[in-house]
C-alpha cells in the first residue's frame, strides 16, 4: 500500500495544527492512544518497578503499537488510497486522514526513538549490573561461541532458506511481522565491477528470539537469534562476498473485509480473509539503524513504502519479543512478589455453588478473587445431571482452558449452546478452531448477528433443583472467559440467581442466536438495542438531580471514553452541577477541566502491575445511588457495533464493596494515577500523605489484611486552557 507523499511541515504550520487540537472539546482518539502507550512506557523507565517488570512493560509498548500500525495507521492508509482524503469531512481535530496520518507517522516516531533510549540506556545497563546479559556475537566467549553453534547447527539451519534476488529468484513474500534478515552482496567470481545483489534470509518463527547460553560466572547471558544467524551469513551465501547486513520486518495491513453477502458462512470468511492477512499491504518497515542506506532503499522501493514508513531501530528489531528475559531469567527478586488471588469459599450451611446462589448473589473482583470460582461453576454446570442446558458466550479463551473442556464434555449429555465470536482480533484462528471442535462435540454453535460482534460475557445454567422447581443460574462478567488473562486483567463476575435478571439473559441468547429482540431487558442494558440511549438516559437523570438541588454525581471506570454523544452528555451534566470523576485506562476522547463545559469532570488513568478491564458505573441518583457492571466501554463500537450487556448490582453488601473498597481506592491512587489535563496531557496524581497504590491495596485486602482507603482529594486539580 503506498501512502501519498507526506509535505514536510515548518514549525508554524505544526503550531497551527496544535491550536486547532486544542480549540476542539474532542481529542483526537489515537493521539489519546498514542498517550496510553507513553504510560505503559513510563512503566518501563520507573525505577521503582521490578526490572524484569520494566523489560515486560516495553515489550508490552512494542506489541501495542504493532496492533495499533496493522490496524489504525493501515486503515488511514487505506482510506487515502481509496479516494477518501478529501471527500470525507475532518475528523473531530478538524484533520483531514492525510493530516491525520502525517501527525500520526511524527509521532510514532518520537516513540519508537523513546523506546530504544529506555532500553539501550536504562534497561541494558541495569540489566548488565544485575548479571543479565543481552550478547553480540562478537562478546561472546569462546566457549558461549560454541554453545551457540551447537545450537545453530541443531535447530537453526535445518529451517534457513537463504535467497539471492534475481530474475529467477524474485523477492520472497515477507509474512507480515516476520523477522528477516536482508543483505548487500557481490558475488565473487564476477570481479570488481559486478553488480550488488540483494539477499535475504527469514529468521525462524518456531524458535525462540533470545538464545540462552551456559555461564560460569552467574551471569544470565543471551544471544538475539538473528544475531546468530547473522553470525552465520558466509556459509549460507558461498560464492558472494557479504558487503552488509541487517534485521528488519515488515508490518502489513491487518484489518479483515468481510463481504457479507458472498459468504457461504462467518466462519469460512474469516478463515479466507485470515489466510490473506499474512499477505496484506506493508504498513511499516523496521530496519536497525546501522543499515547502509542502499539495503534500505532496495528494501523500501520492494515493499513500495514512503520514506517516513520506515522506522531506524536502534537496537533490536521488535521489542516485544524481549517478553522472552522475563520468563527465561529465574530471578524472582527482579519480578513483582507473588501474589495468590483469594479463593471463594461456600457459606456455612451452602451445599454447593447453586446452593449459594439461591440465598445471594456472589461477586469476584479479578484477580484479586480467584478465577476458580467461574470456571467450577461451568464445570458445575457440565458434571451436574441436574443442569437440563447450558448457554455460553466465547469471546476470547486460552488454550487448554477448562471452561472449552467442560463445555466440551457437557455436549455429549445435555443441551449446550455456545456464542462463538469468530472476529475477536487476532484470536480468530483459535476461536475457528475451538468452533469446530466444539460442533464435533455435539455442542450447538452460533457466531452471534452478521456485522455485529459478540462482546458481552453471559455464561446461562438451566437446573431443576431438588425442590423440583427449575431455575436459571447465571454468570455476567466484565472480562472474558480466559483462565490466563485473568491473572493479570482486573475484572469483575456476578454469580446470580434472580430471575429479573436470568430471564433476561435468556433474551439476550435468543437475540444472538435468532435475532428475536425484546422490547426491552430491564434491568440489563443491551447493546446495540437499549444501551446508547439508557446510558445517555442515566447521566441526564443526575443532570436533573444536580438542577433539582438533590445529590448527584457520576464516577465510571472503563477502557476507553470515545463515544460523542456520551461525551456531550457529560459535558451538559458538569454544567447542570454533577460532579463528575472518570477512571478511564486508555483513550479518551473528553476534555475535562474546560471552563464552562467540563469543570466538575475529572479523569484519571492507572497503568500497573494489573491490565484495568473492569468497567463500573456509579450514579448518586438523588441519593438512592445506582451501580451498573459490564462488558461496554462507552466507545461507538461497544454502543453500537456490538452486543455488550451493562448490569446492575443490587445487592447492598456488593454494592457498598464496588463503592467503598473497589471505586474509592481507584479515586486514592496517588502512585500509579495519572491526570488527564485539559490540554491532553496527563501529570502524576499528586502525593498527598503516605502514597496509596489501589492494586496494592487490593492484594493486600485480599491476602486477609483490614484497612481502610484513605480519603480522595475532593478535586483534583486539572490544568486548564
């Protein structure tokens, strides 16, 4: 894909675009993402973290923003090559996509060059003093060197196909994402006035990127892998004489197009357009920065990029396989303590988990409760022969999982139906495979309404219990059926009983599978049904509380804040007098602290040891106070795109949990909080007394310590423009 030619701005010009930014109420979405990626990277400069916590969090970074270019910079590619520069109006910075994409590109840029500073100047030499070693082949032993090419010899030829371009040898199709190494060569018998030839060789995905090597001195001592083959060029290459050498890899274009009509099925489209994503249109290139400038070139004009698609690494090309050294180094001390998630326990005179559930409701926050508690009650729900049918919806789970078990064995007794989200980026070759499985099975599966995507988490027990009576058991979530990313992803379950709520879940499944809608699922709040406007309904019942002098306020947690007429909402309840605290983790499209629009909002957003995912919502409603949980951030594709299930939470005593342990201790984060300034920029939460960490104090609550969250600074104060 080839992006037009992007005009190299003055300084003036730049100022210009800045003002016109800052004079708009909306910031733009991913210059907001680009800014969540700037504090997952301030994770990985903070000294004060675990090192290997650091390398894990710029891995993180690089991973990130490989998502971010496959998908959002590909996409403003896409629309530019299509025509649609001009013809569609400016986004809500008043940038057309080229403008867009140009600032885009300037910044990513400045990223990737903070990235490299943070591993080459903090990471590396902590990592050094710590006895870690990340070697070139030159600083190898004798001895390591040995290591190395028994290893090469073993694992790393067998898979080496080297390839020399030239009419008979035209380029090799590049998997997007792949490590490769190109090279400059010449080949020897030709003399002095042959012709450079260009060479490549692609690193072998089924091997590990950093080679471990043997140390007698205690150090941890690694070799990248292209490194290593690196190394080894001459011997692939007899005949040629190497004149240069270098990493690079190429991103491609990974959006899928579906075209709805010329599909014989959602889940045969899927495997057709995954097939060609491998192949889609290079994005970006990334090449050391010690590359001599024709392997560039070549490389470039190949790909058929623009100069500024082309990223210098100065170090080693893809970041996010240093993940590696944080599972490879055995060094607890330079890892975050453990930490073991409280597990549930039944009440005294409970006979098992559906006999709790009759007598109340049970929530678990993730991953400070442990994610047991689902999985047994799916597996409850599979092994009882009291439960008549199971209903699930799948949007993304892990290999080996036992919820895909349990399930898995249910089908071969009882009725079981299970939503399978085909399009749950990048696990759509997994989620394929566990459909198939799945049908084998016996089990019915359905991918959910053409065009819509199935995101909320509803697992639906039918039981007749032994007082004959039947009754549905239900699990609503926050986070996904996934037993790995809930050790790490801050989530909430509901385990309930009731049949207000029950029964509408069983709409739900009947609105997935048949698309029969209900008039309404109260008390649930359905996407793309009844949620845009319940929600929006629910901030304009506080904006009447605060005009009625009655109590009012809004505090909701979620990913990402985007949605305009959502925003707009909020910004019409700061000025009727609602005070208004967000705790939004990524993008956010709201500008808070605006004299005369925004005010009384205030946002914040923790990045730490745990991935924020739960999304709460909290309203004061005139002093009978309301908290809903779910799958929705209040994004455009949550609200509208997809099925998304908003619940509320009735019971008093969980109630006053998500207020008064959960949101408060979110609001008192001193240590991990971020400020979101008017101008868009975040700043540190002040310190005010002892530092406070919310995920801290959660562990610490779970692992059975009694303490109280210290009282939030009312206001915090918001840099205004």
């Amino acid at each position: 894909m080839t992006a037009t030619k992007r005009a190299t701005g003055s300084p003036a010009s730049a100022r210009k675009t800045t003002a016109k930014v800052v004079e708009n109420l909306f910031f733009s979405r991913d210059e907001s993402w680009m800014r969540f990626n700037q504090r997952v990277l301030e994770e990985a400069q903070d000294e004060t973290n675990p090192l290997l916590e650091r390398v894990k969090f710029l891995a993180i970074t690089a991973s990130n923003l490989d998502e971010f270019v496959e998908i959002r910079v590909a996409g403003f590619l896409q629309r530019i090559e299509d025509g649609y520069n001009l013809a569609q109006p400016p986004d809500e910075g008043g940038l057309t996509p080229q403008e867009r994409l140009d600032g885009l590109m300037e910044r990513i840029h400045q990223f990737v060059v903070a990235q490299y500073q943070c591993w080459n100047e903090q990471l590396l030499p902590a990592m050094h003093a710590a006895k870690i070693r990340v070697l070139r082949w030159s600083q190898l032993s004798d001895a390591a060197r040995k290591q190395a090419l028994d290893f090469y010899e073993d694992e790393v030829d067998p898979l080496l196909t080297p390839v020399t371009i030239d009419p008979s040898h035209p380029f090799p199709r590049v998997l997007n994402k792949a490590l490769c190494i190109g090279l400059l060569l010449k080949h020897k018998r030709r003399g002095v006035k042959a012709a450079t030839a260009l060479g490549v060789v692609t690193v072998p995905r089924a091997l590990p990127r950093l080679v471990p090597l043997k140390s007698t001195d205690g150090n941890c001592d690694f070799i990248l892998l292209h490194e290593l083959v690196e190394s080894q060029v001459e011997r692939m290459f007899r005949g040629y004489e190497v004149l240069s050498r270098s990493a690079f890899r190429v991103t491609r274009n990974s959006n899928l197009y579906m075209q709805e009509e010329e599909s014989r099925s959602v889940l045969e489209s899927v495997r057709a357009e995954l097939h060609n994503r491998r192949k889609g249109d290079a994005v970006r290139m990334e090449i050391e920065s010690s590359a001599v400038e024709e392997i560039v070139e070549r490389l470039r004009i190949n790909f058929e990029l623009e100069p500024e698609q082309v990223f210098r690494t100065d170090g080693p090309v893809n970041l996010s396989r240093l993940m590696n050294l944080y599972s490879e180094v055995k060094r607890p001390q330079l890892k975050y303590p453990a930490f073991v998630a409280k597990e549930f326990k039944l009440s005294a005179k409970s006979t098992d988990i559906f006999d709790e559930m009759r007598k109340r409701d049970v929530m678990l926050h993730h991953p400070f409760d442990s994610y047991k508690t689902v999985e047994e009650f799916i597996e409850a729900g599979a092994q009882d022969p009291s439960v008549i049918s199971m209903k699930q919806t799948l949007y993304r789970t892990s290999k080996d999982s036992p919820i895909f078990t349990a399930l898995t064995e249910a089908g071969q007794s009882k009725e079981v139906t299970v939503v399978v989200e085909l399009m749950a980026r990048f696990d759509e070759d997994s989620n394929i495979r566990w459909a198939r499985e799945l049908e084998d099975a016996g089990v019915g599966v359905f991918h959910g309404i053409f065009g819509l995507k199935t995101h909320c988490k509803l697992s639906l027990l039918v039981r007749r219990d032994p007082d004959g009576v039947v009754r549905r058991y239900v699990h609503l979530g926050t986070g996904n059926y996934n037993p790995v990313t809930a050790r790490f992803y801050t989530d909430i379950s509901l385990l309930t009983s009731k049949p207000e709520l029950t029964s509408e879940v069983q709409k739900v499944f009947n609105y997935l599978t048949a698309e029969t809608e209900s008039e309404a699922y109260k008390p649930l709040l359905v996407a793309p049904l009844t949620l845009a406007d319940g929600l929006v309904a629910l901030i304009e019942r506080e904006a009447a509380h605060a005009k009625a002098s009655r109590p009012a306020s809004i505090i909701a947690k979620m990913n990402g804040l985007l949605d305009r007429r959502t925003v707009e909402a909020l910004y019409a309840a700061s000025n009727a007098g609602v005070e208004i605290d967000l705790i939004v983790r990524g993008m956010c499209s709201l500008r808070p602290g605006v004299k005369g629009v925004s005010e009384r909002i205030r946002v914040r957003s923790i990045v730490g040891r745990f991935l924020e995912h739960s999304r709460i919502f909290c309203f004061a409603n005139g002093g009978k106070e309301e908290i809903y949980c779910g799958s929705a951030d209040w994004m455009p594709r949550n609200l509208i795109e997809r099925c998304e299930v908003v619940f509320p939470i009735t019971q008093p005593d969980i109630h006053k949990r998500l207020r008064e342990e959960i949101l408060a201790a979110y609001l008192a984060d001193n240590t991990k909080a971020r400020l979101l300034q008017s101008d868009g920029e975040y700043e540190r939460a002040p310190t005010t007394g002892a530092p406070f960490s919310a995920q801290n104090y959660l562990m610490r609550i779970a692992e059975g310590a009694e303490e109280k969250v210290p009282e939030a600074t009312k206001h915090e104060k918001v840099t205004t423009h």
